[in-house]
C-alpha cells in the first residue's frame, strides 16, 4: 500500500545544526581515500523516501540498490540517499532508521515541486523531478535527462586535522544563474538487513541501501564556490560513506554532489 500524508504549509527548517565554514586548507596537505566520480561521468543524486512500514517501499529500495551498484546510465555516476520517513511508526512498526527530520525534508520538496501530500515510496532526482520510486525505467530515463544539466564541480579528499577525521570540499563555480545555496554533508550507512516483525512487511528480511543517519548544513555556497572544510567522524567500527552536496534555497535543486568513503 502507498500512502499519502498531507500537511499544512510550514515554515522551512534547516536539517542539523549548520555550522560555520572554517578556514580552507590546500590539497596537497591531504591524503585522498577516494577520487571524486570521474569528469565524463556527471554525478546525479538520487533521493529515496521510504519506510519498513510501507508494503509498497521494497520494490523501490531494490531500485535504489540496484541503480547504485549497476551504475546503468553512461554519462551519469549515481550517488544515492534512502530517508527513513516516520509516518508509517504508528501502523505497527516502527522504522529503526525513521526520523521526523527526514518527513520534514520530503515535504520541503513538496512544497518547492507543488505537490499537495508526500507519499512512499518516492524518489526525487537531482531536487528538480519526483515520482514513484519503484519505477526503475522511468527513474533511468529522468536521471539521464539529469546528468546532461550543467552542475558546480565537486571535488572531495578526508585528512586527519588535529586529532579529527574532516573532508576538505572544493566547489567550482555554480551555474549561470543559480540563486543562494547551500553545501550539506550526509553520512550514510552503506548497507543493512532488518527482520521487521509487524506492520505491512512483517514476516520479512528488508534490505537497504545509502540509508541516511545524518544531515547537516555546512556552509553557505558563492556563485563563484569555494573550499570548505567538514568535520565528519564517525562512531569507531561504524562503515560510512559521506555525500557532500550543493542545494539550491528556493528550487531545491541540486547543483552539484560527490560522495566519498570515511
């Protein structure tokens, strides 16, 4: 079953505590874990909003994997997030990886794309297109439309300073005629598998993929870009991989991604 939650308009929240833009350090201080996504390939990120309480949602998370590890599309690179929505915790089971957070940030897009009600499973593309996640040929036709618009370079290294894991992100020029924007860190869980015990999908193993555990703000993006540096520790024995985007305030579009393992 899909469902459908509709909302009243709401002032827009700012997902985790922005946090100010320290001082650039060069490159060549930093050791590279991994190189960004390669200049012929544009990166597109691809948002799942989905729940383990929606019978419908596995179908979709199977998509997001499957885009994710086939890479299908020449010409785009695929960086993905699962947000774990929490209206479906109070229908039997709840989501261990749901957060009000990640409802509010669904909503903001259906605020900035006109629609009336968020619903699961939807995928939005690049902040610009949605539709039901579990459309895994449309989802290749709409990311490939997405991966020929211009976007800002993002290029992205991990060092230790002072102690601390942090990634230096340097941002290229936005496109012509971008508006304000803002750069966000997400840090993913990679993979997992839940025995969900009640709700819709009760009984069954869910597998998921790129599920987000943490959204933040941290910095305020130019038109002509910049270099930040992220503190981004994770707890100790904890796989994650960390997506830097840039996001546009008033569109919600994305101007540019890259993604890299911590």
């Amino acid at each position: 079953m899909t469902i459908h939650y509709k909302f009243s308009s709401i002032s827009h929240r700012i997902f985790g505590v922005a946090m100010p833009m320290l001082a650039a350090i060069t490159l060549t201080d930093c050791t590279p874990k991994e190189a960004h996504a390669s200049a012929a390939a544009q990166p597109v990120l691809v948002e799942l909003f989905t729940s383990e309480g929606c019978s419908s949602c596995p179908p979709a998370d199977s998509v997001l994997a499957d885009l994710e590890a086939k890479q299908p599309m020449n010409g785009a690179t695929i960086i993905p997030l699962a947000f774990h929505v929490d209206y479906w915790n109070n229908l039997g089971w709840r989501d261990p990886f749901s957060s009000a957070d990640w409802t509010e940030r669904q909503k903001s897009y259906a605020r900035a794309l006109r629609d009336n009600s968020v619903y699961t499973p939807e995928m939005v593309v690049d902040g610009r297109d949605s539709f039901v996640g579990s459309r895994e040929g449309h989802a290749q036709d709409v990311i490939a439309d997405a991966a020929k618009r211009p976007k800002a370079s993002v290029n992205l290294t991990t060092h230790v300073l002072q102690g601390s894991r942090s990634i230096t992100a340097v941002v290229g020029a936005l496109p012509s005629g971008s508006g304000p924007a803002d750069l966000f860190l997400a840090l993913t869980e990679p993979h997992a598998q839940i025995n969900v015990t009640g709700g819709e999908n009760g009984g069954r193993m869910l597998d998921h993929t790129a599920i987000v555990r943490s959204l933040r703000v941290v910095g305020a993006v130019a038109a002509v870009g910049g270099s930040f540096e992220v503190p981004a520790d994770s707890a100790p024995n904890e796989k994650r991989r960390a997506v830097i985007f840039v996001q546009e305030r008033a569109t919600r579009a994305i101007l540019g991604v890259a993604t890299i393992s911590l």
